[in-house]
C-alpha cells in the first residue's frame, strides 16, 4: 500500500468493521468457488448481505456506497420501500399465471404506462421477457417476422446479451464469443463514434456522421442489399462498450438511412433507460424516434423484467410466434409499478425529503452536477483521457498518458477493483479501459461528492504510480 492510502481520510474506514474482505465474506466465496459457475466475472471480494438506498452491508457488516447499482439495475436504489411493498401484496396475491397462456390485467395496464412515455409515436404494443437479451431476442425475431427480411447491422462494441441471437449482435468482448461459434452470420458489424478515439485531425461531428454514412456508401453498396437488411440496433449510450453517448447527428443519420430504405431502427436501452441519462429513454435526448425499444435492468428495481415495445403496425405477429412461461411475471410487474412511481415522482414513490421530484429529475440534476465537478480530471490528471455522459451514466476514460490515449486496463482495474472498494466504493469498469458511475437514481448531492472524493483519491494516487513508473498494488488480472 502506497502512503496515500494509509492516509486516505474519505469514506469511510470507520464504516468498515473487518478487514475486507472479512472472515465470512472469505468463507462465502470459498463455497462459491467450488460450487458455482465459473463463467462469472467478479472483480472484487464483495459478498452482499443487505441494501438500503445507495448502502450496501456485506456479511461481515462492512458498508459500502454502491456506485454500480447492480449493474445499473437497483435504479430505485436498494430495496425502496414502496417497491418492497408493491413485490410484498403482489406475492401474497398472485405470483404466476404465465401471460402466455392467460390474462391478468396489470399487463396490459403497465403497456399502457409505458406506452405514454415511450421515445416514438404510438399507437404501442408490448411483449414481455426476463431479461434484456430476451428483450433483443424478441426484438431481433419481430424484425425479421415483420420485414421479412434476413439481415441486421449492428456495432462495434456494442453489448446486447449472451443468448445466442442477441449473443450475434454483441461485439464487445472475444471472450463472451469464444467457443461458440457459428453465431448467426446474418449480422454486419460497423463502426460506433467513439469520438474521443477518432482519428486524428478529424471533426468530431463530421467522424459521428461518416460512421452512420459508412453503412449507406459501403455496407448496403457492398455486402448487404438494402432490401435484405430488417434492422439496425444502436445503443443510444453504448453501455458495456464504454459508456459512449451517441452523437445526436449519427443518430438522425440512422435514422434517415432506415427510412429511406425500410429498415427497422432498434434502441436497445436496457442500460441506458428507465431514466439513468435524466430523460425517460437515452434516444429521447436526440429527438429520434426507434421503431423498437428494448429495456430490462432498471425498470423494475432488480426483479427480473424484460420489455419489448414497437410500434403498433410492426408488432404483427400472430399466436405462436413468440412468447415466454414468466415474462411479465405479475410481482415483477408490480415492481415496474412502483419503480415507474419512484422514476416519475407520482404518489407514494415521490420522495418527500426531494421536494416530491422524481428519481429521473434527481438523475439529471445530480448527474449534472457530478459531470461538472469532474470534468476538470481531464486537465488536472495525466491518466484522465476523457470524462463523458448524461445524467447517472458517466464514462471516466483512463489513458496511459494523454499524448499517445493508450488503453490503461490494469490502471482502470487497479482504481476500480482495489483502491475504490478499499475504501467503500463499490464501482465496475466497462469498455477497455472506462470507469463506470451507475449509481441508483436517488442518491443526493451529499453522496455523490462522498464517492467522487473516494474516486478521485484513488485516481489521484494511481495517477502518481503511472507517473512514477510503478503498477502499485496487486497484479491486476487481464
Ligand atoms: C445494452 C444492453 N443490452 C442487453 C443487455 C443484456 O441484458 P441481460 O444481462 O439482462 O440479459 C445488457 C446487459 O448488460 C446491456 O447493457
């Protein structure tokens, strides 16, 4: 341990009552070895016990900021009374029926809800699945039911899922692809404007542009007949790939290419939506309107949800064409209730002590607030290449140095992995070397300035070993 870290002053060494990680949390992750599956990726001995808003409690009764949220799921924060109380009565109700095979009115009634803040004019329909890759499943089907047509593009980087079709258009890591080949060879692959990592001399409007053009002047001239290509599907804030927004004129450009060749435009917000950027769905910031929209994670506060919604006229298939034994599962549904009450301000989800206002205004502000504070990383550390987002979906890029941009992985990990969970941060990375703030959509100023101390301690101080040479610490894995 450097110096600094002894010294560290911030949150909160006195919250933490054993080493970390302590006697049970190492017992627990013993048995998980031997027992679970080892395609998990945990980077950290973090074993959880219990959560309250933005608090996390291990086993051992260490305490933690949660700044991940659950992988951008625990929107509401941790256990949020009024959702706790809507999965309670729901589950002493009515858990399963499958909406397959019956109906039970809070279906249609939350497809309503969503469907008055839905990014595109409606008429809506809604399909219900458990997850965000069965939320791109069903999407991926409708399209090619619906255009009847073979082919999609899809990006570079982009993460939409691990089940064999959504597992097709995801092209984030090689590892999440390794050994399962033949994926489907329908789907094209091209460039998403990272414009922090354009080349150089180039205009970043003119580089986000030229991305989407690329598909029209290349791929449709050269590999792909339009008329063959059902969808598109962006991220409009690529989520896994690295927290990158997606300019507002690339998406405009998808847009017009799609109209003008018949193409389905699919935003898969299933990071980016249930208000994380401060807007309803991140697409709505551009103005662009998707045929589809595809979300799970935060709409329904960690219970298990995954929403498909298209427009009305593209929802066309027939009895027997797609379905699923839980998705919208009634308690889920009633979670999604009182997530959308907690997102939107309305009833007993509104928060007193936040003047009434929503989880979704809270992300905004807050989220700006947080933006402004940190973007002077950018100038005042060597290792900051850029720090970027909306609302609660912040990037910090970590470059080896500023001049050359190089990928600083095992920076990023040693920031992430050790020196935030060291003290209380629970933070994850994504991309190749970006620093992922996800926290849930309720937290306050106080908090946010609490783990931005923490984050930038740890930056600070890997700052200084990059600077001097060492790698600090322990050996990062790849
Ligand atoms: C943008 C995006 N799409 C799809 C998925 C897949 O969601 P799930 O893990 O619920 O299947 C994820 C998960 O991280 C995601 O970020």
């Amino acid at each position: 341990m450097t110096t600094k870290t002894l010294e560290q002053k911030t949150f909160p060494s006195a919250r933490f009552k054993t080493a970390i990680p302590g006697p049970k949390a190492k017992a627990a992750i013993e048995k998980d070895k031997h027992w679970i599956s080892g395609s998990y990726t945990r980077s950290y001995p973090l074993v959880a016990k219990r959560g309250r808003g933005a608090m996390v409690e291990d086993v051992d009764g260490n305490e933690f900021m949660d700044f991940a949220a659950g992988i951008a799921v625990c929107s509401t924060g941790h256990c949020h009374p009024h959702v706790v109380q809507a999965i309670q009565k729901q589950a002493s109700e009515l858990i399963h029926m499958s909406g397959t095979d019956f109906y039970y009115e809070s279906m249609a009634q939350l497809a309503e809800r969503l469907s008055k803040s839905a990014p595109m004019k409606g008429p809506h329909k809604v399909y219900y699945g458990n997850s965000g890759t069965e939320a791109i499943e069903a999407a991926l089907k409708l399209a090619r039911y619906h255009t009847k047509r073979p082919y999609v593009i899809a990006f570079y980087n982009s993460f939409h899922g691990r089940t064999m079709g959504a597992l097709s258009l995801t092209a984030s890591k090689v590892q999440q692809r390794r050994g399962y080949a033949p994926v489907s060879p329908a789907v094209t692959h091209v460039p998403y404007p990272h414009t922090f990592r354009r080349p150089e001399g180039t205009d970043a409007k003119q580089y986000a542009i030229d991305c989407a053009r690329f598909i029209e002047e290349k791929v449709l001239k050269t590999t792909l007949p339009p008329e063959e290509v059902a969808a598109i599907f962006v991220e409009p804030v690529q989520g896994e790939g690295g927290y990158v927004p997606a300019p507002t004129e690339f998406l405009q450009e998808l847009r017009a290419i799609c109209d003008r060749h018949g193409i389905l435009l699919v935003a898969d917000e299933v990071q980016s939506g249930c208000g994380r950027t401060g807007k309803m769905w991140a697409i709505q910031h551009s103005g662009v309107e998707p045929d589809i929209i595809c979300s799970a994670k935060g709409i329904a506060s960690g219970m298990p949800l995954g929403v498909m919604m298209a427009k009305a006229d593209v929802m066309d298939w027939k009895p027997g064409s797609h379905a699923s034994t839980f998705g919208g599962n009634p308690v889920c549904i009633a979670s999604a209730f009182a997530t959308l009450d907690v997102l939107e301000g309305v009833g007993e989800g509104a928060d007193p002590k936040n003047e009434g206002k929503g989880a979704i205004k809270n992300a905004a502000e807050v989220g700006a607030y947080m933006l402004e504070r940190i973007s002077g990383w950018v100038k005042k550390y060597e290792i900051v290449g850029e720090v970027r987002g909306r609302g609660l979906m912040i990037g910090v890029e970590i470059v080896k140095d500023k001049k050359s941009k190089a990928l600083a992985g095992k920076e990023r990990d040693r920031i992430v992995d050790e020196l935030c969970f060291e003290r209380g941060v629970l933070m994850l990375g994504c991309g190749e070397t970006t620093i992922r703030i996800s926290p849930p959509l309720i937290i306050t100023r106080e908090q946010a300035d609490v783990a931005m101390d923490v984050l930038e301690e740890s930056i600070s101080i890997a700052d200084e070993e990059v600077t001097a040479g060492s790698t600090g610490g322990k050996q990062m894995g790849a």
